[in-house]
C-alpha cells in the first residue's frame, strides 16, 4: 500500500516519483534514513552495510542471534561499521551477502 504517511525526511520531495516508495519503507520500518541526520539520502548509492540493515529488517531477522565471526572470513571485515556488524552477520550467514573472491581466494 503506498498511501503512508510522508516520511520526515528534509530531502524527500513528497511531490517526486520516489516519495510514495520512500514513505511506505520508512512506515514499514525497512529503511529508516541517516541516524541523527533526518535525511533518507536520495541519490546516495546503497552501501552493502546499508543493504543488509534494510533486508534484515524487511525479513524480521533476529539480529541479537546472529553470529558476528561469521565476518572474519572476510579480508575487509575490520571495515564493517559497528552499527552494521549483526546485520551483515545475518546477512552472510542466510547468504543473503556472500562477498566477492579476490586473486588470493580471500574473500572481501
């Protein structure tokens, strides 16, 4: 249903394209915008920790169960924002994110 409310995002434009997709993923909780910024960041690319944070929500994930060693197994995993960490957790472990292989074998 696309008639939520307008989402309190300072750069939505209810009058845009996107605003009735934007409203109806803040309502359901799925994307919730920059933390603290109250933006939702349009035109911003989707960053894999962004991605895994909106599809854990969509799927209702139990994010306190997720194991974060699962991420050791990936050469970057020391770049994985501390707000992140379970989301892309989950996501690895449900193989929703399985990384890319790199010329060594590592993972990234």
């Amino acid at each position: 249903d696309m008639d939520a409310p307008a989402a309190p995002f300072a750069d939505v434009l209810q009058g845009e394209w996107y605003a009735p997709y934007v409203n109806w993923a803040n309502e359901a909780g799925v994307m919730t915008g920059y933390e603290g910024a109250g933006t939702f960041g349009v035109g911003d690319p989707l960053t894999r920790e962004q991605f895994a944070s909106m599809v854990a929500r969509a799927a209702g994930a139990d994010l306190d169960a997720a194991d974060t060693s699962v991420l050791e197994g990936f050469g970057d995993a020391d770049g994985v924002s501390g707000w992140a960490e379970t989301a892309m957790a989950w996501a690895v472990e449900n193989g929703v994110i399985s990384g890319v292989e790199l010329d060594d074998g590592s993972r990234a």
